[in-house]
C-alpha cells in the first residue's frame, strides 16, 4: 500500500539513520525520525500507535513514565484510538528513545503518520458536533419563543407580538439552518445529480420548505410558522450522524493501526553495517535486511547470517516454529522467532507468496456481493413514497377541495414534515452504538459496523483451526508427570527467552517464578546458565545430550529436555490446544440448524480427530487459500450466507469472500485488516456473542422501523387532511426521536444469555 | 410587555454564552478521547517532581 508510507521516509537524516544491531534491543531497530513533526515553537512532535493498550491503567503508567523524562515536556495517550502524542526537545532525545523507553515500560509502540487520517480524519467530526452546538441552540431558544406562541394562540396574543415573535424565530433559526443543513443539502444535491434518491433528499426538502413556508407566513402576517419544527428535525437528525460517524471513525481508526503495525518498513543493512530504513514497495532482489527478533520477514529470501527460528502459522496453519540458520529458506509474512538474522532478498514485491495471497484477496473481495444496508433499503421506498403522498396532498386539496394553491402547498409541506424520517435516521446509529461498545465490553471490536446487519443473517459458520479452533500457541500436556521443583527451575530458566516452548512453561508454572540471571541462549537450540556452580540446561534433544533410547517417547507433540547434572532429564511436552469452548460454540450454532465446518491448511491427521472431538462433520484439509475461496463460493452459492472465522495470512482471501468474517486479536495483520471483528481472549465464547448482538441489534433496528411506520400511519392521515399545527409537528417530531432512541438503549440491559 | 425588550436579550445572550463555551471545548480538542475521561480523574497528581510544568490541558 504505497499511499501508507510517508514520503520524507524514505530518505531518512544519516544521523538516526545509524542504530547498533547489539545493543539496540530487539523488536526496536525500526527507525521513527522520519515520522517526527516539527511544531512551530521548536518542540518535536510523534505520534504512535500502542499495540498492547488495553487498560485504563496503561494511560496512567505510560504518560507517567514518558513525563518522568526531563527532554518530554508533554505526552498524552488517546484511550480512544490507541495513540501517543509525545512532544520533546529533539535535540536532548532521539525519537527511537521513545520507543525503547515504551518497550522497557512493557508496550509494543509504532510511528504512525497523522497525515494518514487528517485527508478523512477528524475534521468532519469536529464540523459535526459544531453543527449540532449551533441547532441545539438554535432550538432551545426558538422552543422558548415557541412556546409563549403556543400559548398565545389559546390566550390572547396579539397579532403584533405574534409577528414580532415569528420574526425573531426567523432571525434565530434560519442561519442556524443555513449552517448546520449543509451536510444534507450537498448530500442530496449529489443524489439528485445522480439522478437517484437517498434519505437526505426528502429531509433537504421539508427542512427546505418548512423553513421557506414558515418565512412566507411571517412576511405575511399567518398564525402558523414551523421553525421549531425545522431545525429540531435537523437537531435530532444531526445527533444520528454524528453516533453514526463516531463508530465509524473508530473502525478505520482501528484499521490505520493495524496498517502502521503491519510490516510497512523493512531495515536494509549496507556493506558497512549500517542500518537504514526503507519501505517494503522498494525492496528489490539482492538487498541485505536486518530483522529483529518478532519482526515479520518483508520478503520472501535465504538467511545470509544468525540462527534462529521461523514461526509460518500464519502462511501454513503448523504452530510450531521451525529452526532456520544461514542458507535456509524463509517467506515474506512469517515471524522471526528467537535471534536477529539477516536476510538476502531473493523475491520482493509483486512475486512472493505474500502478495500471491493479497491478490487472492483482493479478487474475492470484489466477488463479494454488495450488501444493501436496512436503513438503505428502507429509504429506497421510503423516500419516494414520501414524496407521492406529499404531492397527492397538494393535487388532491387544489383538486378536490378546489383550496387555494397557498392552503394547498402549506398542507403537502406538512405532510413532508412529519414524515422526516427522524427515527430512521436515528434509529440505526443509535442502536449501533449500542451495540458496538456493548461488544467492545466482552472483547470483540467492530471494524465494520454494518457487518452487525450481516451477521444477524447468517446460517453458515466455517472455522480456521490453527490460532481459531486451537489457541494458537502451544501449552504443557505433561504437567502431571513433572515434578514441581523441576517444573519451577525450567520456568526460571525460560524466564530469559522469547521462544514459544519457554513462554508456554512460563506461563504453565505460573508468574511467581524469578528469573534467573545470567542465562545464556543459542537460538534453535536452547538456553544454558550456572547456578550454584551447577550447569543447567533447558533446550531440545541434542542440546541436552539425551540419549535415543528414549525415543519411545517421541509423539507428534514438541518438545523441550531440562538437563541438571546428575540427575535424568526431563521432558516437557507441548501440544496446540482446543479453546476450551470451542465444542460448547459449534453445539450452539449446529442446534440452530446452521451449516459448520472446518477449512484447514493443516494435515488431515490433525484435523480430522480435531473435528470429531468437537463435533463438526463438514471438514476439509490441505485448503491452500485458492481452496478456501472455492469452498466458500460452494456454500454461498448453495444459497448459505457465511462467517468465516481465521486468523491466518492463508484465511485472509477466504475472510474477504465471506459474508462476514471474524478475526481473533492473535491474528496475523493481515487477516486483521480484513476481518469485520477481532476478538481477544482465549475462549471462542465471543462468536456466540457477536451473534446474539447482532440479532438483538437486528430487532431493534426492526423495531423502530416498525415504531416509525406506525407514527407515519397515524400522522399522515392527518397532515394530509391539514390538522398539523406547528405544536403537533413539534411534539411529534420529538416523541418519536426519543422512542426510538430508548428502544435502542435496551439493547444495554438485554441479556446475553449463554449457550447450551 | 415591555420586560420582553430585557429579557428576551437576556435568555439570548445566555443561550450564546452556553454556545460559545461548547464551541470552545471542542476547539480544545475536549471532544478527542471520551474514553480515557471518565479515568483520568482518578489518577493521582504528579508533585514529584516540581521543575516541570504540569500537564495543562
């Protein structure tokens, strides 16, 4: 994605250009400065994305940390869009600094380029939430003049005072309108350019012609003026674009994260040694890379130098590292494991299977169907049967009551008015709202908000298994059989490492494990320390001399040997595990009568027992991602509506083909980016709950559709026969808002529920 | 009658003022983050260290 990257990058000042490859710790040789703003008072400003923020807390501890700083004089962390804004004195610090001092505090923390978002970004947010300060008041003090009318019609106001009243409603609300209307009227001067119809046409209209009609009376004196009616209507109907846009803001906020997160940089190392970043799009055959420990390999290539190990989960489906030392293989898209390696760039660009895969993706997005949205559907007959009855009022009281043309459009204007579709405009933002933060409660983020109306429709579920059906990562299946003390001194030992195997028996032992000090690793093979004169060692078979008569013991699980001496080795064996709830989850969709299944990279013999211990028949093995696309093309074109759930790069095409699609947060970026939802945790639970919001969203919405058509069966009839006085229009306007607006605040106190 | 030329400047002039101060609470970029608001209050204040100027905003 060229548009990613920052053009000043590219050419980044030699002086930060250059970072020791020993001492820079790892995950951190990626260079900020060419991110770093400069602000008019001489202060630096750089904005990051932090990866692991989740907690309130984490605000407290970060701003705190970075503040301690003398050379920071200002850092503040957007709990909303999981960004850091640091200023500071350049010249005292330099911009990676920050970014290993936000390692050191415990988070993963990535340059972000504003200018990303400023084309789209906050401005319109902004722009709106002005509009709805100058129509709320506007309102309030046009209710206040409104009212003493109102009142004035039954008492005895006289003309006089009416008029003058009339003119200073005008005065307040038409520039209000003027204003605050002008998303609405471009909106729909663009749909009547198109010549089509959307839902900001007939709201243009009566806000148009109610404000016209109301100045029409006033010069001349009338009793009846709507502009309460008027720019409450824009008031309410502002409110909901303004929920609406706010969920949105926040799914693409979630989205450019994850982009600056992806592998968009790759550190290229020159003859001398020196490090230099540069963007993935210019890699070309030949290059040498440096990549850290963590960092994702930005093409496909051959280890120059270093060993280590190469996690391919997300390309293949296998979940445990395979060890790579100089001349081996490696893929753009797998993780760099254990070791910092170099890496000669044998395919870049357009020809690794990375971006093979990207384009499997990016075809099956464009065969996904295009889903209207309810509120969409529901203008698309609401809109003109709006205007029909308007212009039926109008012909058929000239016509009929043979009324004068003035009496006759003042009626069809009513008739407009009261049928704005306040709640349909509100109706659906309000419940998304809703919806979406009730999710982001139980762990689930919507990056798509319309994909809720997707989802409630479903009657198919297909499951990655690697890192969807299974954790994803490996976990201790001998526990019983280990003693504690050894299980104790192999945790302190891991205690040093990055490796899978050692976080999986650190996390077996528990945290109260103190790391031993001293502990030497030689990656793809294992760590080594003294204690007590002692040499202890924790790695695989070889490293720990074990002696082949134990080979009995080899299963297809992995492995790591504990080795004191004078005493037999230990063995730790590990294995990928089912999420706990994954059979409870496939139960509550089978007893729904919806078609699951299973789309695996994976070897048949692991997946078949997989899908017979959790209950699903329809399975299919050694899916390459082409293969998934036609798997799920079958199913929707057997009329099934999908959800793919996966987290591999080899699930993202079939992620985008399907209807709907589901991400867990372990999940390579680039499924990420795809997915509708990303659910974090260890439990499936999150599935089953997406779904039932979804439906109860999907009720709602209906609900209020339902409300606002009865409201129309009963206010038409009399707009059409001209009993809306401006008091009527008001009331109306309002009570149905704010039915509608509690009817999706419900979806708050509904219960969740559990499954069977 | 003639109170109406006082007051009604007066629920005007109020209404604007209420105007003016959301007006500039959204300029001051108040309306950014909701989320860590409600939080924010409950973190203790930084005294510790008096030769840096605290947060200001």
């Amino acid at each position: 994605m060229a548009h990613a990257w920052p053009q000043s990058s590219v050419t980044p000042p030699a002086a930060d250009a250059q970072t020791d490859p020993d001492t820079s710790p790892p995950g951190t040789a990626f260079n900020a400065s060419a991110f770093v703003q400069q602000t008019e008072d001489g202060t630096s400003a750089l904005d990051l994305v932090i990866e692991n923020l989740h907690f309130p807390a984490c605000v407290q501890k970060i701003e705190r940390g970075l503040n301690a700083c003398d050379a920071v004089l200002k850092a503040r962390v957007n709990l909303r869009t999981h960004r850091l804004r640091v200023l500071w004195d350049v010249k005292r610090m330099r911009a990676d600094a920050i970014i290993q001092l936000l390692s050191r505090l415990g988070y993963r923390a990535k340059p972000f380029d504003p200018r990303l978002e400023s084309a789209s970004g906050p401005a319109p947010e902004r722009a709106l939430l002005r509009a709805i300060g100058v129509t709320g008041f506007s309102a309030a003090n046009v209710m206040l003049i409104s009212v003493s009318v109102w009142a004035g019609l039954v008492e005895d106001m006289g003309p006089a005072t009416r008029d003058f009243f009339h003119w200073l409603s005008a005065l307040i609300v038409l520039p209000a309108i003027a204003y605050a209307g002008r998303p609405f009227f471009s909106s729909a001067g663009r749909a009547l350019a198109a010549r089509s119809l959307n839902m900001d046409v007939p709201i243009s209209l009566a806000v148009i012609a109610a404000a016209g009609m109301s100045l029409w009376e006033t010069i001349t004196g009338g009793a009846y003026v709507y502009f309460d009616a008027a720019v409450m209507l824009l008031f309410f109907l502002l409110i909901g674009r303004y929920l609406d846009m706010r969920v949105r803001s926040k799914a693409r906020a979630a989205a450019h994260n994850l982009l600056a997160l992806g592998t968009t940089s790759a550190t290229l190392m020159d003859e001398t040694g020196r490090h230099q970043l540069i963007p993935v799009e210019n890699l070309t055959r030949g290059m040498t890379l440096f990549i850290a420990a963590g960092e994702h390999f930005p093409a496909d290539g051959v280890i120059m130098s270093g060993v280590s190990e190469v996690d391919a989960s997300m390309m293949t489906g296998e979940s445990l590292p395979q060890a790579v030392k100089k001349g081996a293989e490696v893929f753009a898209g797998t993780v760099n494991v254990s070791a910092p390696v170099s890496l000669r760039v044998t395919v870049a660009g357009e020809h690794t299977v990375l971006s093979q895969i990207v384009r499997l993706m990016d075809a099956a997005e464009q065969t996904r169907a295009k889903y209207a949205r309810l509120a969409d559907r529901a203008a698309r007959i609401y809109a003109p049967a709006v205007h029909v009855l308007a212009a039926l009022t109008f012909l058929g009281w000239l016509v009929i009551a043979h009324a004068s043309w003035q009496a006759a459009l003042i009626n069809a204007i009513a008739v407009l008015i009261i049928t704005c579709p306040c709640a349909l405009g509100l109706a659906v933002p309000a419940v998304q709202v809703v919806a979406v933060g009730r999710l982001l409660k139980k762990g689930v983020l919507a990056k798509a908000p319309d994909a809720l109306e997707r989802l409630a429709t479903i009657d198919a579920v297909v499951f990655d298994k690697t890192g969807t059906l299974t954790r994803g990562a490996p976990t201790l299946i001998n526990a019983a059989t280990i003693g504690k003390e050894d299980l104790a001194l192999a945790a302190s030992l891991a205690g040093a490492s990055r490796h899978p195997l050692s976080q999986a028996l650190r996390r077996a032992a528990g945290s109260a494990i103190p790391p031993v000090p001293d502990v030497t690793e030689h990656p793809g093979q294992g760590l080594v320390a003294l204690i007590e004169g002692q040499e202890i060692r924790l790695g695989n078979r070889a490293w720990c001399a074990v002696e082949e008569h134990t080979t009995a013991q080899m299963t297809a699980a992995s492995e790591l040997w504990l080795r004191a001496p004078g005493r037999a080795p230990v063995r730790f064996a590990f294995r990928d595990q089912i999420r706990p709830d994954a059979a409870r989850v496939v139960r509550f969709f089978r007893a729904r009568g919806f078609f699951v299944g299973i789309l695996s990279g994976d070897r048949e013999e692991v997946v078949s027992p997989l899908a017979q211990s959790i209950g699903i028949e329809h399975w299919r093995s050694n899916m390459r991602p082409g293969d998934k696309i036609a798997a799920l093309q079958k199913l929707k074109a057997a009329g099934r509506r999908v959800l793919m759930v996966g987290d591999g790069m080899n699930d993202a095409p079939a992620l985008a083909a399907a209807d709907v699609s589901l991400s867990p947060s372990t999940a390579s970026d680039i499924a990420q980016a795809r997915a509708d939802f990303i659910f974090q945790g260890e439990r499936l639970m999150p599935v089953v709950e997406l779904y039932r919001v979804a439906q109860q969203a999907r009720r709602l919405i209906l609900q209020n559709f339902g409300f606002a058509l009865s409201y129309n069966l009963l206010a038409v009839p009399l707009a059409m026969a001209g009993l809306i006085t401006p008091i009527i229009a008001a009331l109306a306007m309002s009570a149905s808002s704010l039915l509608v607006t509690t009817n999706a605040l419900r979806l708050h106190v509904m219960k969740s529920g559990e499954a069977p | 009658m003639t109170a109406l030329i006082f007051l009604i400047p007066a629920a005007l002039f109020l209404g604007l003022l209420g105007l003016v101060a959301f007006l500039w609470s959204l300029n001051s970029g108040q309306y950014e983050d909701l989320d860590s608001a409600p939080y924010r209050i409950l973190f203790d204040d930084e005294n510790e260290d008096p030769g840096k100027t605290p947060d200001k905003s």
